[in-house]
DNA sequence: GGCTTATCCTGGGCGC
DNA sequence: TGCGCCCAGGATAAGC
C-alpha cells in the first residue's frame, strides 16, 4: 500500500518516462477514478497535454502540464501508475488508460479503486480543487522539527500511533511506516502523545527520516499490492521489523510481535521493547 | 474542537 | 470445489 516512500519511487520513475511526453488519448474505464472533472470531461481535456514537473506532496502525487494545466493522483491502498508499451499485457484492475503519441502508455491500475484522479485546469491550482493539500503537515524529510511536534502534540489526548497517521500533523506516513518507526524508537503505539519527552521526540524525528528514506532506497514497500512505475515489486517488506510480523520473534528481544486496533488500524509491536 | 468509528471497495485467505 | 465470512487500509463523513 502506497504511503510516501512508495509515491516517491513511483514520482521518479514517471519523471524519467514522462517528461516531455504528449498525451493522445485517455480512456476512463472505470469512472469512480476520477475525481474531478467528470470522466467525460476529464477524458476529452486531459489529450493534448505535454508532461513537463512531477512533485510529490505527502501521498499525493502533482504532475504538471506546460501549459500550466496539471494531473493529480492519490494512489491510496492498491492504486499504480505504471508506464507500458502498447505490446504489453492489460492488467485485469486497468482503470484509466493514458496513450502517448511516442507509442508509450500510463496505465492506472487499481484493484480496490479508492485511488483518484484530477485534473486541474491552467488558471487553478491544486490546492483549490483538493482541499487536502491545504491542510497538510511538514514534508518529513525536510521539514519536520521535534520542536514542531512537541508544539502540535502537547495537548493531544489521543495514542501516538493515530497521531503519526494524522495527515494533517505530518505529510506521508502510513500505517506500515508507523509501526516500524515506533518500533525504532521504543515507544508503544497507544502512548499518549502528550506524554512523549523531548528525548523521545529527537528519537522519533530521527526515526521517520532514517526509516523512510531506507524504503526510498530500497524502492518502497511491497507489502500487499504495491508497484512503481515499471511495475516492479518494492523491497522494503524484506526489511520490516514489526509490521506483518504477528507471532513471529522480535529482532531486538525475541519477544512474540503482537498486534492491537488502534484508530481503525492494525498496530504491531514488541511488548518487550515498546512498553507503555 | 477533539477524538473515534463507520464507510467505501475488492481480492485473498480461511473454515466449513 | 464452492460458498460465506473476515481482513487489509487512506481519506472523509458522521457521531459522540
């Protein structure tokens, strides 16, 4: 499932196959893919275009046009974007096809379809058409502090885990991320967050840069339904400590990695390592 | 306002 | 073999 290192890997795959490549066609094959204009509407506006920047913001992924017009996409759990030929086999999920007039195609696959498309016109900006991207914490990797956090968490009652999945307190992390980065700090995922140390929150900013750009070097994760660009397997999975890892020793302590619900989510962690 | 829970959606795994 | 049930989870709406 995508969360931000898988995005990343995805981003830079699309830059180098993209850039510079004009749009002839698009066909919708599902329409709940798309979230804005219409699939009509995004179908007959969306050809023509030439890609030219490519940024990611948390999980969200800004692919802009040169005429200023731009294509957003959330993959959400199971969504790809994968560059293909014409030759290649369709995947049975192929929700919306994009062929370029190089012979290149963009497939968007998506077996739970609760990924998005938009297209966003030269005079908006993609803030105003995904409200989301407004309301988005610091980027991770460059702009989180423990300073920042300790601020956004002292009055927070809730357990640190949902906090860490709050997109609106820090950009990009998702459930298998938190775990493994909670892990890493030795804090159990249903601590107040108000009731981290200074200490601990050094440890835990430290954490999520040191976790996630491991799984940008090693191409993301592959857990479940994950593939970047070219449609190949991340391998990242071969790395997690706790997550999916139910009943099977921990790597410190050898302890049995357990699992509670937690704000709607499996949480995995040592009981040994993680006490609360 | 802060927090938790339900909902969307599909396929894989499991038990019967 | 086939059926039904449960589980996975990101974002958002609804409810407490």
């Amino acid at each position: 499932m995508p969360e931000l290192p898988e995005v990343e890997c995805v981003l830079r795959g699309l830059e180098k196959s993209l850039a510079g490549e004009r749009i002839e066609s698009v066909k919708v094959l599902r329409e709940q893919s798309i979230a804005c204009p219409s699939a009509k509407s995004f179908a007959k506006l969306v050809p023509g275009r030439v890609f030219s920047d490519f940024v990611r913001r948390g999980k969200y992924l800004l692919m802009s046009f040169d005429d200023g017009s731009g294509l957003a996409c959330h993959l959400r759990m199971s969504g790809a974007l994968v560059v293909k030929t014409k030759e290649e086999e369709k995947d049975k999920h192929l929700r919306v096809l994009f062929k370029m007039q190089s012979g290149k195609e963009l497939h968007f696959e998506d077996m739970r379809v609760f990924g998005r498309l938009w297209f966003v016109k030269s005079s908006t900006k993609f803030q105003e058409v995904i409200p989301a991207l407004n309301k988005m914490g610091p980027e991770p990797l460059t702009d989180l502090t423990h300073n920042y956090l300790q601020e956004k968490l002292a009055t927070r009652s809730q357990s640190i885990k949902a906090a860490l999945l709050d997109q609106e307190l820090i950009a990009g992390i998702g459930n298998i991320y938190a775990d493994e980065v909670l892990f890493l700090t030795g804090v159990h995922p249903q601590t107040r967050a108000s009731d981290l140390s200074t200490a601990k929150l050094k440890k835990l900013v430290e954490n999520i840069r040191f976790v996630l750009e491991q799984a940008i070097v090693a191409g993301g994760s592959s857990i479940r339904d994950y593939k970047d660009s070219f449609g190949v397997n991340g391998n990242y999975q071969n790395e997690a400590l706790v997550y999916g890892r139910v009943g099977l020793s921990c790597t410190k302590c050898e302890r049995k990695i357990e699992r509670v619900k937690l704000a709607g989510r499996s949480a995995h962690f040592c009981p040994r390592c993680q006490r609360r």
